[in-house]
C-alpha cells in the first residue's frame, strides 16, 4: 500500500468520511459497543431513530430519525415540534360552561342574533373589574401563540366595549366596540408559559373598576388559541447498538432537544439539556466489567465541555450514577474525558484510568471510587446535585480500547467541535 493511500485511509478512519460513496459511523470503525446514544448515526446499517420527541404543545411523540449524511434530521424535529397545535377550543353547548367570572356571572347554550350555543357574561353590581377569563388548563408553554374568537356586544349599554387581554398584565391589550353583530377577532403574539385570555366588560374612557348596573352582558363564541411553536423533549434516546434505549416517562423529568421552537446547540450540534437538576434518562442496569470505557460529549455548568460520572460540589458535574449511589467524580478543570474501568477499581495515581482528550495525559488527580459496579441513569434524579448538562453523544464499550482512543476521540472532536 502507498504512503498516500495509507494516509487516505486513516483519514477518512477518522474523521468519519464515506469510502467508496457509502456513509461510515464510529460503530463501524469502532464496534461491539455495549450501549451508544447519539445525535448523529454511529451505523450504516442502522435504520431506527436518535430520539423520540415528545411536543409540548399537545404532547403528541414521534420518532426523529437521521439525514443521509448521518445528521439528526432538524428539519423534520422542528416542523414536527412547531406545529400548531390547539391549546384551547371553547365549547359552549348548554352544560359545557368553561369559562371563569369575576364581577359577573357566566352562562353557556346562549342564543343572540341567530347564533346558538354561545356565552354570556353579565356583569353583577359590584364595585370592582368584570371580566370572563378562560380556564387554568390552557395549555400554553410560551413561544408565538394565536387565538381568534367572535363576540357579540349589544348597542346602548352603559358598558360599551370589551377590553382583551391576552393575560391580566395587559400584553396584546385591544378594545372591542363592534356593536350589534357578530364580530370575528384574531391576533398573533408572543405567550407567556401559562397564559390566559381576559374578557373585561367596560366602559369607554373610563378604566377597569366600576360599579356595575347587573345587567349589562356580552357574547363570546368559537375561541380558539393555537400555539404554533413549542418544547421538543426526549422521551427515549435510541441504543443505536440496539441493546438498551435510555428512557424518561415523566413529562416533567424529559430534558429537551428544542425550546420555544429554537433547536437547543452546542458548537452548532443538536444537543439534549435538562430543564432542571432532576432530568435524567433511565437504563437497564450496564454492569461494568473489567476494561470497560466510556467516550462522550458532555457540556457541563461551568462552561467546560466534559465527560464523567457523579459530583457532590460546585467544580463537578453528574453524568451516570451506580447501583449504589456512591460518586465517581472527574473535576471540571478538564476539556474532554474519556475514561474506562480496569479491574476492580480505579486508580488513578498508578494507572492511567481516564485520559484528557486535549493533551492525551492521563487524569491522576481525579479522584475515582471503585465500588461504582452498574450504570443506571443518564443524568441524576436528584434537584441537590449539579446535573444541567448539555449531552450529545454517550458510548460505552465492554472491551479494552485503549489502541483505538485517539481515533475515536479525534472522530467525535471532529464531528461535534470539542477542542481546537
């Protein structure tokens, strides 16, 4: 073989290139990978998905799968999780009453100018605001929000508009004075998590609070509130080595993939980050055997993109925790880590157990404990700990790689940018 054939051939080994027009992952450079999560394909061969995203919107899941060039397939996730999806329809057949009263009182199945089926709110004489307001469960997570509805506002009332708001704060605040037909409004805006939508009963030129006469009243019919962007969050992240898929069931645990509609990144990547500490995925419990190694990307809280396991303090982070809960820590001082298990324990000061994928020294300042035995989650189900990582890319190997380190480093560095 040539030097320079040689040389293409290590090349395109490690930076992950297609050899004779086909794609090529790091599995099939690198295989028999005990469990491997990725944003990216680590298989030609695999044909299932990275993730299953769950939208916030209407928490509808599907499955995103790769482009042909090995990428998480970002345009499907998003279209996907930016969808429109109904946040609120009102339903105002008699017995179906959903709206909420203050100053006034609210009733359903309602006719007025040949429509049927709509609400009436009739102020009450009280001294104070009179309004209608959507119910609590609005399904609204923030993000670019529609909402079009009809109302009905008689002539010769003493109260002669309906002011709206899209939340008692006033944003996207509008008088309605159309009187006597059926009037349509829509608006699009930017939603606040947990918004609702106010109908006030007032009086032109005057504000909010007044004392009411009990008999003046408006119609509303046919709300309909769409929230056209969204959370993406991870349900399941694949086992592209088939063996294992890491999962989160609970909707408040699932860390996400896209916030208010924007892809969450890292150095340009797709990237998985929890909302809060206590996100994490779940695994079948992976028993460590001797030479076991773990090769990541990992960006931790204080900036450094890193790799490792359970922390306790402010200059550690949380990736895995064990069986038995005991910590197995790698300070956040380095840039990148790729670590493995050799024999019963680890021991830094006479081995090299975990490498710095920046300079390649072994870590013989971490400290490491070794009756860490079992992986079982992803992140930490603990809100005590540090665990708002962003994580990309997370293998394990059962068999010694110590030859095929450099490789396997320089390909995820050259995939997701880590270091210079």
């Amino acid at each position: 073989m040539s030097l320079i054939r040689a040389r293409y051939r290590a090349v395109n080994t490690i930076m992950n290139l297609p050899r004779g027009g086909g794609y090529v992952g790091l599995l099939d450079l690198f295989p028999n990978a005990a469990a491997a999560y990725s944003l990216r394909k680590l298989r030609a061969a695999y044909s299932g998905s990275a993730v299953r995203v769950r939208r916030s919107s209407d928490n509808t899941e599907q499955d995103i799968g790769f482009t042909a060039q090995g990428e998480l397939d970002t345009a499907s996730l998003l279209s996907f999780v930016n969808a429109s999806g109904n946040a609120y329809t009102s339903d105002f057949t008699s017995g179906n009453e959903d709206m909420g009263e203050t100053g006034g009182t609210g009733a359903d199945g309602q006719s007025i100018a040949g429509v049927s089926d709509a609400y009436k709110f009739t102020q009450d004489s009280s001294t104070g605001i009179h309004r209608a307001v959507n119910p609590t469960n609005t399904n609204i997570v923030g993000g670019d929000i529609s909402i079009s509805f009809d109302y009905y506002l008689p002539s010769g009332q003493t109260s002669n508009r309906i002011l709206f708001r899209t939340n008692n704060a006033g944003d996207a605040q509008v008088d309605l004075t159309s009187t006597d037909a059926w009037t349509t409004y829509s608006t699009t805006f930017s939603g606040i998590a947990g918004d609702q939508f106010w109908f006030y009963s007032a009086i032109v030129g005057q504000g909010l609070s007044f004392t009411g006469n009990g008999s003046d009243h408006f119609y509303l019919k046919n709300i309909v509130v769409t929230q056209t962007d969204a959370d993406g969050l991870v349900s399941t992240w694949y086992d592209q080595s088939l063996s294992n898929d890491a999962t989160q069931s609970t909707a408040a645990a699932q860390p996400k993939i896209v916030s208010g509609g924007s892809l969450v990144t890292e150095n340009g990547k797709p990237a998985i980050l929890p909302v809060d500490r206590s996100n994490c995925f779940v695994i079948n419990p992976l028993t460590l055997a001797s030479n076991t190694w773990v090769f990541s990307t990992i960006k931790n809280p204080l900036g450094q993109t890193t790799a490792f396991v359970e922390g306790d303090n402010a200059n550690e982070f949380i990736l895995i925790t064990s069986a038995t809960s005991t910590s197995t820590l790698i300070n956040s001082d380095y840039s990148s880590v790729s670590f493995y298990k050799d024999g019963a324990a680890f021991n830094p000061a006479t081995r090299q157990d975990a490498y710095n994928a920046l300079t390649g020294q072994s870590l013989v300042t971490a400290s490491f404990d070794g009756s860490i035995s079992t992986f079982i989650n992803i992140g930490y189900p603990s809100s005590a700990l540090i665990g708002m990582f962003q994580m990309q890319e997370f293998i394990i190997y059962s068999s010694d790689q110590s030859s095929n380190r450099t490789a396997i480093e320089t390909n995820i560095n050259t995939f997701y940018s880590i270091y210079p």
